[in-house]
C-alpha cells in the first residue's frame, strides 16, 4: 500500500473510510500480557464526595490519578462546564496531603515537560489535565482518572484518555462524570462501560455522530447525501460494498 493508517481507536471519518471500502483494516485486539482490569463507570455529580473518599485510599496505596477537564479557562457555571484552571485551586486542596499538578495545551512545552516529568516519577500523584494526555502518556502507576463532563467529549476520545490507565498490573478505574440531561447521552456513555474494544467504541461512534466528510474537513456529522443513513443502513452499505469487491474481482 501507498499509505499506511495506524490508530487505537477510529474517529467517526476513518472509520467511515473503510466502510466505503476506501481503506482495508486489519484488527489487533489483544492486550498486553500482565495487564490488570480497567472498568469504566457513568456517574452524576452528586457522587463527589464518595468519588473522592475512593480515590483517596487509592492514593494512600501509592497509586497514581488523573481529572480530566474539557477545558482550559472559560468556565461555563452556569451550562456547568468546568475547567482545569478555574478547578485547580479546589482540589488541590480537597486531594490534600497528596501534590497534586496541571497540564495543558498553553503551557510552555518546557513547563509540560517538568510536570509530566514529576507525574511519571511519583513526584506528584495526581494531575488534573485536559485532553493534551490523550496520547503519548505512558504511567503504569497511574490507576484512577475522572473525567468531568464526560459528554462534552466524543465516545473515541474518551477512549482514548481511558487508556492512559490499566497500563500496569494493578486494576484500574475510569469514571465520566456527567449531568446525564438526555438520554442519548446517557446511552451513548453507557457504551464505554459495556466494552473495552476500541473498535466497537469506534463503530458505535460513527453511528452516533456520523462519518463527516469522506473528502473534506468534517470528521464527524451526517454527509449531505440523504440516500443512504449509516446509523440505520449500515447492514446494507457493507453489502454493496462487498458486492462492489466481487465485482472488481470478476466474481
């Protein structure tokens, strides 16, 4: 092939991409071995004060966690959108006696060094971030992340910032916190709590948001072609295109 595609977890147009027979796929889906479980759980606000006792005793133990902000500044209290800044002071306080750090994507790339440096050493044990730890963040101690508004940030995304734990032997735990105002949220959160498989979290996200545009800027959305709906057709686009390949291959 001229072009080689690797990715954990597929946003809503890649995946998208190979449905359309576009790209071929090829499926890695085992873990490393000596890894301990990773479970997920949805819950609302109101929880706080017994998310906070259990990360606690975690950190007693020597663990290591997360809490993921969907924002820098601009705190929204009124929609209830939080941000790393406008929340650090809190839980600075509310985490202590553990050293508790921030990470972001408008710190100088040497101030983010020092912290993720601090963070992998055990120097602080907890780091509230946004999602500039999506990728390349490697902390086997690292057991525990909270993810506040969880709806504000897609089913591949989230993700993907899960994975930043279970790295280790140890068992580790991921909560999305979330008003949980429709339903649709609500079903479309439940799905990281059912399954592990980056894949299934992929394809449930294109059903949801839509594959954007195959050529184009949008990576999520529904196309303008009405024909055809992948939320609802899926089974008939795969199909087609099936067909399509028998009759490339002369079948």
């Amino acid at each position: 092939p001229h072009l080689l595609v690797m990715i954990v977890t597929p946003i809503p147009r890649t995946l998208g991409l190979t449905l359309y027979g576009d790209l071929d796929s090829s499926v890695l889906n085992e873990l490393p071995t000596g890894r301990g479980t990773l479970r997920t759980y949805v819950r609302t606000p109101d929880r706080w004060p017994r998310i906070l006792d259990f990360f606690k005793t975690e950190l007693v133990a020597g663990r290591q966690a997360y809490v993921i902000f969907p924002r820098v500044n601009n705190e929204d209290t009124a929609a209830g959108i939080k941000a790393v800044n406008a929340e650090a002071k809190r839980l600075t306080r509310e985490f202590a006696p553990h050293d508790v750090g921030v990470l972001h994507g408008r710190l100088r790339p040497e101030e983010k060094d020092a912290v993720m440096t601090q963070f992998a050493s055990g120097e602080l044990q907890v780091l509230l971030a946004t999602s500039v730890v999506e990728v390349g963040v490697d902390v086997p101690n690292a057991t525990l992340m909270l993810i506040e508004n969880a709806d504000q940030f897609g089913l591949a995304q989230l993700h993907q910032l899960r994975g930043r734990i279970g790295r280790g032997a140890n068992d580790s735990h991921c909560i999305l916190l979330t008003k949980g105002k429709t339903e649709e949220t609500n079903e479309r959160l439940k799905i990281l709590e059912q399954t592990r498989d980056g894949f299934e979290v992929a394809e449930a996200d294109l059903k949801l948001r839509g594959p954007g545009e195959l050529v184009g800027q949008e990576q999520s959305g529904l196309p303008a072609l009405k024909f055809g709906d992948l939320r609802h057709d899926l089974p008939l686009l795969e199909l087609a295109r099936n067909i399509a390949f028998d009759i490339e291959a002369g079948r």
